[in-house]
C-alpha cells in the first residue's frame, strides 16, 4: 500500500471532525456511516479478517518486551463470546435515566490492557454503554460518578476489586443506596474467548442504536470532583477507510480509559491499526522500554502519541535513544496538556514532526497543527484548515480589555460530535484560551484554560499558570501552585529544588529569607505583567522543601490535579492566610527579617496613603471617605493586613471591621496609634451613639431642598410653556440590577404612545449607557424590551448620570428634551449593597444622590400641568427589621433603632425620612416602597446568580448535600416586585408608605425550605437532606468558591433563632394598589418557578 500523507493530505489522525466529513464515500460495500461501533467492528471483520487492529504491548517473564495482537476477526469473535459470558454474570439491562437514549451503563476499573479491551468490546455488545474510570481515582470520585450517572454495576479487574467495593460503600454512605450498586469482577484467561468459534453477528441481547452510549468519559477531577461525559455511537461511526495514512501503525502511550479510546476509535474507522503501551507496569514508562516494545510491535510504528511528561522524558534521556525513536517517526502527536514552549521548539529543531492534537471528550476533535514540516516550524499554533470546520468554531474575546487579546473557544450546536452544552444557543464555551496567530487565519496557539482561574473574593480573576510558569521557570523551583479562590489576596505554594536545598541541609527560615531574596526578581516581573488584584506578595510566598513535590496530587496523564491539590493543602493555605494578616509571615529587608515601623502621626498617615495609593490606585487625602474613592470589602481587608505586616501594634490585632469603622484616613491612622497604645479607641456603645448621631445628623441635612443652579426652573417653565404637551415621562435609575431591568420592562410595556422613558446609568458616555442597559435586559432575557432600546426613535433613552453630583450630573442641554410632559413618574431603584460598609460611606453618593434625584424630579414636575405625578424610592424592609414587634407597619419609622443595625439599612432608614420630608408641600405624590426578599421572575426564572440563596443553591449541588434550614419561601418574584412598584407609582392612592413583602394577612403560609428540597430533587438535582452544621462541614472542607459568604451562612446558621419570633408586614395599601401584589400572595413560590429557575441555572452553566 502506497504511503499517501502529506501537507495538504492530512494522515486520519489528525483530521479533524469536520475534514473526516468532507471525505468522499468509501469504496462498496463500506457505508459512509455505520449504525453503531458493533456493527463497524463487524464490517471490519468481514471484509479484512486478518488486517491487524489492536496490539497490547507487555513484559514476559523473562523480562523482555513482547506484542499481543489482534486481527479484527479476532476482536469481534473475542467482543460477542466474551459478552455471551457476561451475560450470565451482569444483571439484566435496565433503563437508566440519566443517561442519553436511557442506555444502561457499566462502570469498568480496570489498568489500560487487553483486559480493559475485551470486556468493553463486550460490553458494547450487549448493548452497554461503558463509564471508564482511571484506577487509583479516589473513592469518593468514583462514587459521585456511579451518582451522577446512576450506575449500578461497577466491572472491575482484580487489582482494583477493592477500590471498587469502597467506591459502592461510599457511594451508599452519599445517599445512593437506593441505586442497588454492586461490584463484579472481570473475567480471566482471555485466550479462550478469542479463539471460540461464533457466527459473525451474533450478538447476545440485540445491538446498540447510533443515538445509545458508547463511552462515558470523566473530568480529570483537576478543578473538583470528576463530571461525566457522554460520548454516543453516532459520534464514532463516520467510515474513514478513504483517508489519508491509514496503512500506517501507530503507537500510544495513552490509556484506554482516557485518550487512548478516541485514538483506538479513530484507528477502527480507519480500518488501520493501533498498538498500547501500558502505564502502570513498573519499569514501562522508561525510554528504553518505551522504545523495545515498538521494537516488539509486529508492524512497523509511524505515528507516535504521546503526553507532554513522557515526550519530555523521552526527548532529554542522555542515552539519545528516544530522540532517535522520535525522529524517525512521520508523526509525533502531543495532547492532554501544554507541551512546554521550549521543548517543543527543541524538538521541531531536531527534525521531529510534532504536532498538537487538540481533543476533548465534549466535543472530539475540533483543531490540529498538522502542516509542511520543512517549511513551518510552528507546532503549538493549531489550524481550522477548512470552511466547514471555521463556519462551526467561534473565537470570542475572554477579556477585551486585556494585553494580547485571549479568546476563548465556543463550538457551535452545528458540531456533530458535540453532546454537551453551556450556553443559551446550545453552544459549548470550552474554558480554552487561545491567542491569535499574527499573520496566519483560522491559525491559534493554546495559552490557558479559564477555569485556571483564581477567582477572588472580590470576583476579580487571576490565571494561576502566571505565576506558576514564571516561578517554574526559575532553577530554584520544581513547582508553584498558586491559590486564592474566595480570598482577599494571591498566594503560591513554592517547592524549592534539590540545587536550592540540598538533601543535608534544612529549610529553616533563614534560608527561607535567602532563597525569597533570590526570588525576587521573578516575582518582580510576575507583578509587572500582573494587573495589581492578580500581584503576588513576597509574605504570600510560602517555600516547602523538595521531597514534598512527591506528595502533589496529579492525573495519570502527569498533570496537576489542582481541585485536589487544594484539599490536600487547605490547612496549609489557611495557616499561611492567618499568618498573613495577623503580621506574622515572613518578611525581607536587605537581606534579614525586617522589623515593623512604629509611625506615628502625619508619618503614619502618609505612609497609609502610600500604602492605600498602591492597593486602590488612587492618592486620597487624609480625610476622603475610602469607600466613596473605591476602596471594597477585598481593599479594606488588604489596607488592614498591610498594617498588620508593617506597623508596630504591640502583638495587638486591630478589629476585622476597623476600615469600615474608620473610613478616613485621618481616623483610621488616629486609631492605629490608640491600638498601638493600649486604648483600642472608642467602644462600642460610643461608635454606636456616634451612628445614630450622624443618622439624625444625615436626615437634617439631606431634608433641605439643596441649590440647583445649572437650571433655571422659571426659564424652563417658560421654555415649556411655549411646547405642546406631551405624555408621560418616566424617569428610572437602577435599570442595570434585577429590579430596576423589571421595572423597565413593566413601564415598556405598559406604555402610551406619547410616553418618553428615561434611564439614568452610571457611564462614560450615551454609547456606554447604552450598551449597559442593553446587556442588562440580554442577562434577563427581557428581549422585547431589548428589542424596543435597540430601535430607531426609540420612546427609550438612556443617559450617562451621576447622582452624586447637583441635577444627577446631565448637562442642561439633556435636560430639556424632557420639558411639557403632563406628568412625571420617577422610580428610584439604584442603591449600593454593601452589607459591611459604614453608613457615613452611603452618603456621597446614595443619600446625597437621592437627594439630588429628588430635586431633579421636582425641577421637572414643575414643568408639568398635573397633579398626577409621583416619586417612588425602593428601599428595604431591613430599614425597620431591627425593631421587635412580630406584626411591622405601613408607616414612617421615628426611631433610627428600627433599622438593622449596619450601614445598608440605616442608609435605608435615613433615605426613608428625607423623601418623606422632601415631599411636604411639593407637588405630586412621593412614595417609599420597602421590599422584602427577591426571587427568580415568573417568565424566563432568571434569579441573579450571585446572590445568596442561588449560590447556596449551587454549592449543595457540589457538595451533593442540602441544609436543612428552619426558613419559609417568603419570596417574591422579581417581575411581580416590578409591577406591584409600577401599579402603586401609577395609583391616585394617597397613601405613602407601602411593604412589599410575606404580610400578616396572607390566605396561605409560604413554602416551608423542606419543600424547596423536595421540588429541586424533583428537577433532578442530587441532593441529600442534612443538618446545617453537616453542611458548613462540608463546604469549609472543600475547595468551592463561597463568593465570601461562608462567615455570613456560619453565623446565620449556627445561632439558635426564637421559635416564636415570626416578623410578618402589615401591606394592607400594598394589597390595596396592586392586583399582581395581591394575586402573587394567593400563589407565591410554587414548584413550577424553582423547576423553570433551575432548568435557567443549569442552561447557563451555574448548575451541572
């Protein structure tokens, strides 16, 4: 057979799905498409019986290499005998629900071998579809496996009968006993299976259907537990005997329980031949065994794949034997993970034809660096050769904003092998960064995955290969992990090298100093390619010793398995974290441990602002409000630890809270001293009176109407009086939050033809005010009104505002389009949620911007000839939740003491008095409007992700359990929240204070949480009903992202609540004014909106 491969004739294994599909029709009687595997395996058999398939290499006993092979004849009389067996000893096929097609699924342990082989050939046979999981995984994997996949039968080879056996029990332990899980062990003594007689064809209970499972695959587990995926028959059945090099053999060294099945696969639809390499052998994985079993291969080898460790070890062993082995062969493949940059060129420059095969069990192969190797020497960057395969893959920016512009790959629904998806359209957004080649088209090079990503507590990101590359790149470091996930700061883990630390010698901490100063330079230069959340401090550099490498989690495939590395250094990390901001790591100056500044004074206070400059990016003066200047919850924890780490305090800990408690500079440095000196500053019951202080303080200043001098209301009344009177305006903040989107969508769709909407959007510039609003009714599916923004002449405008500033910050010229309506109706919705922020930092900008939005709203109502128009503020039912009474009125609070006491209610409350002060003698109604607990909207069932019941949500479906909390479904939708707000805006009602939450009156009590439980099981969600304290165990315990709410869900779940305190709202002028109000409460949260909530979360990705 003529050798047939070339660069523009691509040999089968790296053809990519979509070039497989452009290949004309086989030669008859080979169909272009077969109905399963079986049946292909038996075309295989029947037309070349004595074409060697598949090849086992192993030792003999004399320890030499040897080949067993197998012709396809041989493999389907193997397949069907050996399942004629099985039969006997596996229970009976029944449908499992989970899996696509209901096809049954048999989960097989077992080393990658011919035992491995022959009972998944047979499996096949009888109409299984097989889970392959990679020994050693730990039990726990294994049986979230058996649970997601609701698997009752594990397969196991001898050696791994008893991980089997722990994987049921724990499984069983987990809930699943239901399942009736059991374990059986393979067959031995193949040999008489292979030569049984059987008529081809025969098959035992009927054969698999193109659209059944053929393989279900897992997740490394690098990120967290193992996720499955499914691969069907149909995926694997397209006829390739008219591609180019199938008369070549190949080599693997890849498992079968991993990338070896698509590899032995691909070899079947060629009709060619492949040979494997075992991986758990002692001694197999050497150059020099590596390269006497090709030796021992009956055919000669001409493909070579491989992952990166094993090319690495390959390519630099001293005795030259692998680097001529991979020279000499026409393919060298890499896969499974990121071949080193350098090694890669040095072997491209050694005349080895290397090639990245990028594949994926999601979505197969999408993308190949296949090319000329005498003329382009660029390995890592992979191709989309054809139209079909470019019109099917999408490029989209990960982060615009970014140096270098990554892009993340999407596949397309149009994919045919493609049976996962993550996105709306049914598209797959596979985590893969990629950057763009300079010249080349639909040419890529690999850079990192997202889910690499460290997501802060913040919810800033950082990618932790960075760091970990540049730190690796160092001759003192054999490894780096970086961690950081729901934490203020970055950290790495660093394990030093045997040329660092030499095996006599102990790390102690003053060669912890020496080896840090030397370290330097590389983080130096980590920082400046760093955006300042993703830099890495030098005290959040924590060095082990080298014989601790051994111990670092990996994946068969050599790779680090970061979820369970995570684990197994929580401990760790915690400690390193605490030691961090308690002052106590380690720390360099010249050389030595440097002791901590005693600043005092203005000294201390310029040294704040430097240290403040660094860590927000902006010099405040000593008496700027931090949080207005931008300072955050993640900011205030690193301004806290920096004086911690720097400044004298006497073994002394300032308070978690003390940025909040003293948001100047000028208090902040004034209170370190009084730390420093034994004092610690104001108590309690002083800060508390000082509170309440400035809430009066806030009321009385905020209450007077303050100058508007950029408009003229006389001259605009007489500039409208000289127009024609037009519609309704309305005029709307917080349109970009969940609230505020709804209540653009009820005023859409309620409007009148002469109506004008206006929404006032923190922004740049009209564009940007624009594109927010537009991308804030996408995020809710609100498309109609999408739709209506995006139109020409559209009644909707949005304005770039600040409210901070007099008249929101519009220019006049904004302003007068909006003159001679015949009423104006303003909602205000916009609000910070800062539950840790002083009051004193709401003022700027909330407090102060109601008040201006208020003076806005009169200057346009003066312009107006009704008495219709009406002010609406949204505030919180928190602004009177922390007085006692059971029953809470519609009525104006007197006592600051009725809001809980934190900055967001108080700020509530304040805002409450100045509407209701401002309102006297004005013309129009003024409102407030206190809204109780939010909850998915009726129509599309989109609930903001990150609040905290959707991430409670998302987080049991991780751990797999739920707590079970003594709470009620007092929800309300947030459509429902919209149009009770729209409905009393609009009424002739004269009352002004409205509660929109689970009132006294209510014909039903709301859903107990028990019932929550019982309706999410019933979208099918794996859950296990637990107490609260099993729950933050087993959160706290692992390594998923809280979003920083673990500290708020300890103390709400752990206090004792009084049994008898059940606060309900009197909403008596709420039910009064709005029918969809009064409706909601004879329905509430029912199990069709969790069920409509939960199919949302899991079409986006937030649930699996």
């Amino acid at each position: 057979m003529r050798e047939s491969i070339s660069p523009d004739r691509p040999p089968y294994l790296t053809l990519t799905i979509s070039q497989a599909l452009s290949f004309p029709s086989p030669p008859a009687p080979e169909p272009k498409h077969h109905d399963s595997v079986n049946s292909m395996l038996d075309e295989r058999a029947r037309h070349m019986p004595d074409q060697l398939a598949v090849g086992f290499t192993q030792l003999n006993a004399d320890g030499a290499w040897t080949c067993r092979t197998l012709t396809y004849t041989q493999v389907s009389s193997l397949a069907v005998s050996l399942a004629d067996e099985l039969f006997t000893r596996l229970p009976r096929r029944e449908p499992n629900r989970k899996s696509p097609n209901e096809t049954p699924l048999v989960a097989v342990l077992s080393p990658s071998g011919l035992d491995l082989f022959a009972h998944i050939v047979a499996l096949w046979r009888l109409g299984f579809g097989v889970l392959c999981i990679a020994p050693g995984s730990p039990a726990e994997s294994i049986a979230n496996l058996l649970r997601l996949t609701e698997t009752t039968v594990a397969l196991a080879h001898a050696s791994q009968i008893e991980s089997a056996n722990s994987a049921v029990e724990a499984a069983r332990a987990g809930g699943a006993d239901t399942f009736g899980a059991q374990v059986c062990e393979m067959l031995p003594n193949l040999d008489e299976f292979i030569s049984r007689s059987v008529e081809r064809g025969q098959d035992v209970e009927g054969m698999a259907g193109p659209d059944d499972v053929l393989v279900t695959m897992h997740t490394s587990g690098s990120s967290g537990l193992p996720k499955p995926i499914y691969k069907l028959h149909r995926f694997w059945t397209a006829s390739m005997l008219s591609a180019p090099g199938r008369e070549l053999s190949a080599f693997t060294t890849t498992p079968l329980f991993h990338g070896g099945m698509s590899d032995l696969l691909r070899s079947i639809q060629a009709g060619s031949s492949i040979f494997f390499h075992p991986t758990i052998d002692p001694g197999a994985l050497s150059t020099s065994a590596i390269c006497q079993a090709i030796n021992a291969c009956q055919h000669p080898v001409s493909y070579f794949l491989s992952v990166p460790y094993i090319l690495d070890m390959l390519f630099t062993d001293r005795s030259d034997e692998g680097r001529r082995m991979l020279a000499g062969m026409k393919l060298v493949s890499t896969g499974g993970a990121p071949l080193p940059q350098q090694l890669g060129d040095d072997m491209v420059e050694r005349g080895i034809k290397l090639v990245s095969r990028l594949g994926s069990s999601e979505c197969g192969f999408p993308m190949s660096s296949w090319r000329s190797f005498e003329t382009d020497k660029e390995w890592n960057h992979l191709r989309i050769p054809d139209e079909l395969g470019q019109s099917m893959l999408r490029f989209e920016p990960h982060d615009p904003t970014a140096d270098g512009g990554l892009f993340e790959l999407v596949v397309t629904k149009d994919w045919p092998t493609k049976l996962v998806s993550n996105r709306d359209d049914g598209s797959y957004a596979t985590s893969d960064l990629y950057a763009k080649h300079g010249s080349l088209p639909s040419t890529w090079r690999y850079d990192s995955r997202s889910d690499n990503t460290i997501v802060l507590v913040s919810g800033k990101k950082a990618t932790a290969p960075v760091a970990e590359q540049k730190l690796k790149s160092s001759p003192l470091v054999t490894e780096a992990i970086a961690f950081g996930a729901n934490r203020a700061i970055l950290g790495a883990l660093v394990f030093v090298s045997a040329e660092a630390v030499p095996q006599d010698v102990t790390l102690d901490d003053a060669l912890k100093i020496k080896l840090l100063q030397k370290l330097q330079p590389v983080l130096a230069e980590i920082n400046a390619a760093s955006p300042p959340h993703a830099q890495l401090a030098t005290e959040m550099v924590h060095l082990l010793p080298p014989s601790e490498a051994t111990n670092i989690p990996r994946a068969s495939k050599g790779t680090l398995q970061r979820g369970r590395a995570y684990q197994h250094y929580a401990e760790l990390i915690d400690s390193i974290y605490i030691g961090f901001e308690e002052g106590r790591s380690l720390r360099l100056s010249n050389g030595a441990g440097a002791a901590k500044e005693t600043f005092c004074g203005q000294e201390l206070v310029q040294w704040l602002q430097g240290k403040v400059e660094k860590i927000n990016g902006r010099k405040l003066s000593p008496d700027e409000d931090l949080f207005v200047a931008g300072v955050d919850s993640i900011q205030s924890a690193r301004i806290r630890t920096a004086v911690h780490q720097s400044v004298e305090l006497g073994g002394k800990l300032l308070e978690r809270n003390v940025v909040y408690e003293y948001p100047r500079l000028c208090l902040l440095a004034k209170h370190v001293e009084e730390v420093r000196a034994g004092s610690g500053g104001v108590g309690a019951d002083e800060r508390q009176l000082s509170e309440l202080k400035l809430i009066r303080d806030l009321v009385e200043k905020y209450s007077k109407a303050p100058s508007q001098k950029a408009v003229d209301r006389v001259a605009l009344k007489a500039e409208t009086e000289k127009q024609d009177v037009k519609g309704t305006l309305y005029v709307l903040t917080g349109v970009t939050g969940g609230l505020g989107a709804q209540i653009l969508d009820q005023v859409v769709a309620q409007r009148q033809d002469q109506d004008t909407i206006v929404c006032l959007v923190r922004a740049d510039s009209v564009d940007h005010a624009r594109k927010r609003v537009l991308d804030s009714l996408a995020s809710r599916r609100l498309d109609a009104t999408r739709s209506i923004v995006e139109a020409p002449n559209s009644p909707v405008h949005t304005l770039p505002a600040d409210l901070s500033r007099p008249n929101c910050g519009i220019p006049s010229i904004h302003l007068s389009p909006l003159l001679g309506h015949s009423r104006v109706v303003t909602i205000h919705s916009a609000w910070s949620v800062n539950f840790v922020a002083s009051l004193s930092s709401f003022e700027p900008e909330n407090i102060a911007g109601l008040s201006h939005l208020i003076s806005l709203h009169q200057t346009l109502v003066a312009t107006t000839r009704s008495q219709q128009s009406c002010f609406t503020f949204c505030s919180s039912v928190a602004s009177i939740l922390g007085q006692p009474a059971k029953s809470l009125d519609e009525t104006l609070s007197a006592t600051p003491e009725d809001a809980v006491a934190m900055g967001y209610a108080r700020s509530k409350w304040v805002a409450e008095q100045i509407v209701a002060r401002r309102s006297s003698g004005q013309q129009g109604a003024y409102r407030i409007v206190r809204i109780g607990q939010l909850c998915s909207d009726t129509s599309q069932g989109v609930w903001n992700q990150s609040e905290a019941w959707p991430l409670l949500i998302s987080i049991s479906c991780q751990l797999g359990v739920f707590p079970s909390l003594r709470e009620r479904l007092d929800w309300i939708s947030t459509d429902v929240a919209a149009k009770s707000v729209l409905d009393i805006s609009l009424s002739t009602s004269k009352e002004g204070m409205y509660n929109i939450a689970q009132p006294t009156t209510a014909s039903h009590l709301a859903p107990e949480w028990k019932q929550l439980f019982e309706w999410l099981q019933a979208s099918n969600l794996n859950l296990t009903l637990v107490s609260p304290k099993e729950w933050l165990d087993k959160l706290e315990s692992s390594n998923i992202d809280h979003r920083g709410l673990l500290p708020l869900w300890q103390k709400n779940f752990t206090s004792s609540p009084d049994p008898d305190h059940h606060v309900q709202f009197v909403c008596e002028n709420a039910f009064n004014t709005s029918d969809c109000y009064r409706s909601w409460q004879t329905q509430g949260v029912t199990e069709p909106l969790i069920q409509k909530t939960v199919q949302r979360w899991k079409e986006v990705g937030f649930l699996l």
